[in-house]
C-alpha cells in the first residue's frame, strides 16, 4: 500500500497556533503527522515551530491521549517552555 502524499496545507487549519481552536487543530495534526512517520523536525518545518514543541504535544498525547491536547493555560502560563 502507497501512502498519499501529505498537502503543505491542511485546509480548514489556523494559519496561526493561536486562536479559537487554532492550537488544538495544530496539535492534533502534529499527532497525524507523527503517525504518517515525519520526523519532528519535518513537522515543526510544516507547521513553523520549533521541533521540542512537537515532542512535547506528541508526549502528552501519547501519555494522555486526545486530552493531552487541551490547551495548557493562556499567555504568559508559568509551565510553558
């Protein structure tokens, strides 16, 4: 079985990581990506971040499932990194 290519944009997706539901969207894509096999690093250049954020929501989603996705807190929370 080929796999699809995988569009450089996911339509109905935030262009931007913030918003209402926009990060939720960016994370649960992250977790697809993963599973179509990319690396971090080629997600994190998909979707303009930085390879560590992958990891983590890739983590919390492994370790807690679809919950792991919900938002952490707003700006300026103490345990973003």
């Amino acid at each position: 079985m080929t796999a699809r290519p995988i569009p450089p944009v996911v339509p109905g997706a935030s262009p931007s990581h913030r918003g209402p539901a926009g990060g939720g969207r960016r994370r649960a894509v992250m977790v697809l990506l993963s599973l179509r096999g990319l690396a971090p690093s080629q997600i994190a250049e998909l979707l303009d971040c930085r390879p560590a954020t992958v990891r983590r929501w890739i983590g919390r989603f492994n370790a807690e499932g679809l919950a792991g996705l919900a938002g952490l807190g707003g700006p300026g929370w103490a345990g973003a990194s």
